[in-house]
C-alpha cells in the first residue's frame, strides 16, 4: 500500500474552495494488479476505512507491506489494538488466521517498495501531465480513478492458450472478475476543442489522453532494444504479440499471432506476417511487442528473453 497526490479535488456541490485529497493504492504481490481508494486526508483513521472498503471489495488480506509513513504506522497500531480487543471478548483463538498483519520496508528505502512505487508512478506521472492544474469535483475525481485503475489492470501478460486461433491474453482484470475488463464505449474526443466540450465530455477526453500516453510507454518498454553486442531472441511462428496502434479506443489491445517471418541478411527477424481477428497484416518488429511473460521461456527458467512488467519494475 502506498499514497500518492495531494490533489485539488472541488466539492460536490461545485461551490467553496478545492480540497486536498490523496488516493491510496494497494498492489497485489502475485498477479500485480492495482486497486485505487480515494483518502480525505493523512490520518490513521483515513488509512484504516480505506483498508477496510479494499477488504469489503477485494477480500482477506493476510499481509500489508508499506512504508514507514506516519499514516501506515499510526493505523497498524490502531488495528493491532482492535484486534487484541477482539480476541479477548470472544476467545476465538481461529480468528488469528484471519487477522491482517503488517510489514515495513526499513526507513528512508524506498527502493524496497519498487513493485508498488512502480504504480505510483504509472497512476501519477500520466495524471498529472494529462489533468495539468484543473481540479475535478469529488464524482469526477472516483470516476477517473477507477478507470485508470481499470486501464492498469488491462494490460496482456500472456497467452491464454496455445491454440493457433486464440488471440486472447491473461489480464490481471482476469484475476479480479474472470473476464476482460471491459469500458463503455465512447466517441473519440482526443481531436476535439477542449474549451467546447462541457466537464463531462472534458473528463472523458482526460482518460482518452491517458490511455494514449500510458499505452505507448508501456508497449515501448515491453519493446527492449538492447546494445549490438548483447544478443537477443528472435520472435517465432505462433508467439502471440501486441501491435502498436495509435486509434484504439480504451482497454482495447490489438492481439494477433505470427504466421510467418522474414529473416534478413544477418539471419535475424526482421519483418512478420501476423494474423488477428481483423486480417492478415505485416509488419516490421519495432511495429510489434512480445508480451511480459512467455509461458514457453517461464517454463524453461530462460529470464533473459522475458520482458519485464512495468508495474512489476519501475
């Protein structure tokens, strides 16, 4: 768990001046995928009930890893309070297993919390280059963040079978709900006038913005270019892959699989036919990126030619 902001946020009546609010994000150790509360201010009873609306929501937690900030450390010692209370008016020694316990990163290491401070970033650094200085109402500002924390969690990690005619990945959203996650289809804002469009279509067009920026980062960094003398795989026949598009709308990712491939002169890889849902089209390799975890390579303990999750490494 971790915080990031302040951000102006305006009341919901619209009137009055804007207020600080923070938004807190808890990242899953196993499947990486992020959950985003909304936090009123930096106390410790703010810390709890937001812990306590992620256990409502996404269920039993057994182990909290944060930082040293006043806030975890205030509220870890509120809950371990609670819980002695509890145990000792029921005497239900079975409740132990269920209580949440808490672990701290040593002080001023940030570093320690690089899975969840890579999320930090993804959710601040395209936040504020897209919201710039403009302050949403208290609907507005849960709006957008739940669709940033939808777009988060929507990023392909692997195939989901080996099957020549399956174009579909393995999302963290898949963890979640079972399923794609999935966004209700809106028209395409990005070209438009923003000092036309009303606060709805404005937010709408924010989140539009942010999928594009966040979008090209994360395929640019699943595309690793490495140094000449560092050798690198080449892609295969029947690898599922990630186009790189600019026009797709939001928590949808162009998928295909490779049916052919054009070696150069070196013998290296160089163009490939891949096949989706859509066509047939080719491409060059810089137009193409290779999925985070290759069932293949994870099986054979090969690292070197697995890209790396962003939201795993900052």
């Amino acid at each position: 768990m971790d915080y990031c902001g302040p951000f102006l946020v305006r009341p919901l009546s619209g009137k009055g001046a804007s207020v600080k609010m923070y938004v807190g994000l808890f990242v899953c150790l196993v499947i990486k995928a992020v959950h985003f509360e909304i936090i009123a201010d930096l106390s410790s009873a703010a810390c709890i009930n937001a812990v306590k609306r992620f256990v409502a929501r996404r269920g039993r937690v057994r182990e909290l890893h944060c930082d040293n900030g006043t806030a975890f450390v205030g509220a870890d010692r509120e809950l371990r309070l609670l819980r002695k209370e509890f145990l000792r008016q029921l005497d239900a020694e079975e409740w132990t297993t269920y209580c949440l316990e808490s672990r701290f990163i040593p002080a001023r290491s940030p570093h320690f919390g690089g899975i969840w401070e890579a999320g930090i970033k993804s959710f601040k650094f395209h936040f504020r280059r897209i919201m710039g200085n403009r302050s949403f109402s208290v609907d507005q500002f849960l709006t957008v963040a739940a669709q940033i924390e939808s777009i988060l969690n929507s990023r392909p990690l692997s195939p989901l079978s080996e099957s020549p005619t399956d174009y579909s990945a393995l999302t963290p959203g898949h963890f979640l709900i079972g399923e794609p996650l999935f966004s209700i289809p809106e028209p395409d804002l990005t070209d438009q006038n923003p000092n036309r469009l009303n606060r709805f279509k404005e937010m709408t067009r924010s989140v539009q913005d942010l999928w594009r920026c966040w979008k090209r980062d994360y395929i640019s960094q699943l595309h690793q270019r490495t140094k000449w003398r560092d050798s690198f795989p080449n892609v295969r026949i029947g690898q599922l892959v990630l186009l790189k598009k600019d026009n797709c709308p939001p928590l949808q990712w162009p998928l295909g699989r490779i049916v052919e491939t054009v070696n150069g002169k070196d013998g290296r890889v160089r163009v490939v036919v891949i096949k989706t849902i859509s066509g047939t089209y080719k491409r060059a390799i810089t137009e193409i990126a290779v999925l985070p975890i290759d069932p293949d390579e994870a099986e054979n303990g090969d690292k070197t030619t697995t890209a790396s999750d962003p939201i795993q490494t900052p």
